[in-house]
C-alpha cells in the first residue's frame, strides 16, 4: 500500500508500487484523399498506384533506417532518414506523418533528447498506421 509522500521520498526509502498501467498510444491517421485524387489523375491508375507502391517502401526503408539511427546514437544518420519521409508523405497524402517527422527534426536540431524520445516514438506509431491505412485504402480500390 502507498502511502501519500512525494516522489523524493518514495526514491530514498525503496517503495515499490504494485500496480503499473500500461497506456495505449493510438491515434487516428487520416489520408489526404484530395492529394491521393489529384495523384491518380494527374498520373493515371498505373502511374500513381506505382509511385504509391515505390513511396511506400521507401516509407517502410527510411522508418527502418532511421530507428536504427536512434538505437546506435547515429543522430546524423536518423535526421537525414526523418527529413526524406517529410517530402514521401507530403507526396501521397501523409500530412500528419509528414508534421510528426518535422517534430522529430526540430527535436534534434533543438538538443532536446528528451523531445525527441517522445516524438520519435510517436513518428513510428504514426508510420506503422500510416502504411496499414494507406494499403486498406489501396485493398479497397481493388
């Protein structure tokens, strides 16, 4: 049982709490469906469904690259990665990974390790739902 002591407190005498929620980091991804529509005819179904297919792995290979880049400290290596989603995404209508991979670039050019952390996290949670919304949307054309 915990008693009411500030944090400090709990530290220097060793409490350990019995109870850990686990929080569910899920937001809603939505596609710019104009810029897909404007891709598509502007390109024909053959052409966009081609970019869309090449954009998406590259997605896929930069996402990839750049964690590893967090994981080894290579934050060169990871920014350079992060700022080529921002113009993949903007391509087929991935604003908010497009917005969330800014975030993590000004994470890293502020110093703050602490912001980017969190932000790349959430840039890779937004990635993965990203590219799962996008191939329902492509599945449902079908």
């Amino acid at each position: 049982m915990l008693r009411d002591v500030g944090c400090n407190d709990r530290r220097e005498r060793g409490e350990t709490l019995e109870q850990v929620t686990l929080l569910k980091q899920e937001e809603r991804v939505r596609l710019n469906a104009d810029r897909l529509e404007a891709l598509f005819e502007q390109l024909g179904d053959t052409g966009a469904e081609d970019i869309v297919c090449r954009a998406l792995e590259a997605l896929a290979a930069r996402l990839g690259h750049a964690e590893r880049g967090f994981r080894e400290h290579h934050i060169e290596d990871m920014r350079k990665d992060t700022r080529g989603l921002i113009a993949i995404a903007d391509q087929i209508g991935m604003s908010l990974l497009a917005r969330v991979a800014g975030d993590v670039i000004a994470s890293i050019d502020a110093g703050d390790h602490v912001a980017l952390a969190a932000t790349f996290a959430r840039l890779l949670r937004i990635g993965e739902r990203s590219l799962c919304e996008i191939w329902d949307v492509q599945g449902a054309a079908y």
